[in-house]
C-alpha cells in the first residue's frame, strides 16, 4: 500500500505549461494503473481493488542493463553517459526512462521486443536520426517525451497507440501533410521551442487527429496556424510573433475553452473573432500590444478569466466585460489582470465589473512607464 501511495502521489498531470522533466517521476502524469497493469488492454479480466505489485513484478529478473535501476516493470537508465539505447532491457517493460544521455540515433531494433512498453521518455539527448522502423515493435506505447533534441523532423511511423507527443525544443522547421495519418488515440501534442513559421504547416498536416491540447510556443509564427484539428480544448501560442486576430481565425475553434495568446505582438483583434468559442472559460492575452480591451468579451457566457496586463490599454469602457441586463452571463469572472497598462485605474466606473466574484478578482496595479 505504501508503494501504492507513494506512485500515486507523484503522478499530477500540469498542462497549463511545457512538460518540463525535473524528476525520474514526472514522466508519469496520469493513468497511474494503467501504465503498470495492462490486463485490459491485453483482453485479461481486469484486476478489482488495489493491483498486485508483487504480481507485477518482472518475470525477467536477471534482464537489467548495466548500470540501470529496474523494478515493478519500469526500467531507469538516466544520466549514464549512454551512446545507443542499452541491450538486454526486459520484455515486459511498460517505462524505460533514457534521458540526459547522449544518444544520437534510434536504430532498427532498438526497441526490438518490447510490445508492452508504455512510456518512453528520451528527454534531453543529442538525437537527430531515427529509423523508419524504430517505433515498429511499441505497439502499445501511449507517451512518447523526445523534447531537448536535434531532430529536423517529426518522428517517422509514430506507433498508432501514442496518446501523447512531447517534441518541444528541437530543430523542426516544418510539419508535412499527413505526418500524424493513422494516429486516433492522439490527445495531446506539445511541439514548441521549434523554429516553426506559419508556411512550415503543409494544409493537412494534423488531418486524422482528434486532439484535446495542442502548443505551439516559443516558434516563429506570425498568426494563428490554420486547419488545426476543430476537437481542440487547449490551444497555446504564446511567445510567438502574432500581430492580429482576424475573423476567420478561430471559426473552426468552437470546443475551445482554455486560449493562450500572450507574449506576442497582437495589436487588434477583429470584432466577432471571440464569438465562434462559445465556451471559452480562459483567455490569455497578456504581454501584447493591445490599446483597448479586445471587443466580444461580453458575449462568452461562461469566459472567467481574462489575463490582460502588460499592454498599452488607457481606457476601459462600462461594458467592456459584462453584458447588459441580466441573466445573460452564466459564469461570473473570478479573474481580470488589467496591471501595468497606462489605464487611470481610479476613472474606471465601479459598475463596469458588476459581473466578477469579487473585488479580489481584478488586479490593477500602478502603470510604470
């Protein structure tokens, strides 16, 4: 039981930021059970109450690569210096954590065997070639984190099982047609820290795919990316170069309830662009160029947090956030960041955030030019 809680309590999913890997343990940020007990998966009858860790310890026990650590199916060979993905790594691996080496290609065979591998964490290594038939035998992995290195390109026949896609910090200038073609389990890809332009998007290129969170952070693009997949929940492209939010932009985006869009240059955003996200609960634009709250604020009933601060707003108008009469607004705000914008915060009419929690909910702050 003290195995138990001690896994559990390490397994806490954080999506409001790029996965960055600190600890051996955080590769694991959800489905604890099911990373360790394929029963179901496997078609066996799946297990009642607290899982048998002794049961699942590994059958091959002697199976341990030289200087890795292996228990309850999870294989740890992280910052050894390693050149190649070790040999002898037991057939009944769900995680086999390589990162903060030094490998550099991923052969053939290198994961030859290992069909019940269920995350692969290849963080931080020097990776810039991977064989077209590398991921062949993963027939069940879920996660895949190969973030911090030097690929030019996606991963070529990414195994059909893979849920989620760590790739941010390579060298990726460009995402073809097709290159997630087969992949209906996706739900979260996180590729920023790339070199990606807005022309790097062949049309098609995320077709197929029915993902729930996609980032794009920290790239080269100057707008929003166009035919990105409509299932999104969480799109974030902060820390990008975007100028404007035009009409058609987020017509497709109607799921969306969570929008990062700060840290660009985004001067206008065009009246009606908000209204096709209907259930839009986070709206990120801090760190821009804006001079007036964004129009439409009013219209998103269930819109509760609006991170402006850091723009150049010098006015904000009565009805600026909340509707007119009432009855209409289904969630009430219970944040508003307008601080370091040259707006008089003592002009501002008290009525104007007659549709926030509470007075708590609205930061100011003092403008320093």
């Amino acid at each position: 039981m003290t195995c138990l809680l001690f896994l559990c309590s390490l397994m806490a999913l954080s999506r409001a930021l790029p996965f960055e890997q600190r600890g051996f343990w955080d590769f694991g940020q959800d489905d604890v059970l099911g990373m360790l007990n394929d029963e179901e998966s496997s078609g066996a009858e799946p297990t009642s109450g607290v899982p048998d860790f002794d049961a699942m310890t590994p059958t091959f026990n002697g199976m341990c690569p030289f200087g890795c650590h292996c228990h309850l199916r999870v294989v740890q060979c992280s910052d050894l210096g390693l050149k190649t993905v070790p040999k002898e790594i037991s057939p009944d691996t769900t995680l086999l954590d390589l990162q903060n080496n030094e490998i550099t290609e991923l052969r053939k065979d290198d994961f030859k065997g290992l069909q019940h591998l269920y995350a692969l964490v290849l963080v931080n290594n020097k990776i810039s070639k991977i064989h077209e038939k590398a991921f062949s035998p993963l027939r069940k992995l879920q996660k895949l984190y190969i973030s911090k290195n030097h690929l030019v390109e996606i991963p070529p026949n990414l195994p059909g099982s893979l849920v989620e896609l760590r790739i941010h910090d390579n060298k990726i200038k460009k995402v073809p047609k097709a290159v997630f073609n087969g992949l209906r389990n996706m739900n979260c890809i996180e590729m920023g820290g790339n070199p990606l332009e807005n022309s790097g998007f062949e049309p098609g290129a995320f077709d197929g795919l029915k993902l729930n969170y996609l980032r794009i952070s920290e790239a080269k693009l100057t707008g929003i990316p166009k035919d990105l997949p409509e299932t999104l929940n969480e799109l974030h492209l902060d820390h990008n170069k975007i100028q404007a939010i035009e009409l058609e932009d987020l017509l497709r985006y109607s799921r969306l309830y969570r929008l990062g869009l700060g840290h660009n240059h985004i001067r206008m955003i065009e009246n009606g662009s908000l209204t096709f996200m209907p259930t839009l609960r986070e709206l990120h634009l801090d760190n821009n160029k804006l001079a007036k709250v964004p129009p439409g604020l009013p219209d998103l009933k269930f819109l509760q947090v609006v991170y402006l601060h850091s723009n150049n707003i010098t006015k904000v108008g009565v009805n600026d956030f909340c509707p007119i009469g009432f009855g209409v607004k289904r969630a009430y705000y219970n944040g508003i960041s307008l601080f370091n914008n040259p707006v008089p915060y003592w002009e501002v009419q008290p009525a104007t955030f007659r549709c926030v929690t509470d007075r708590l909910a609205i930061q100011f702050g003092n403008y320093k030019k």
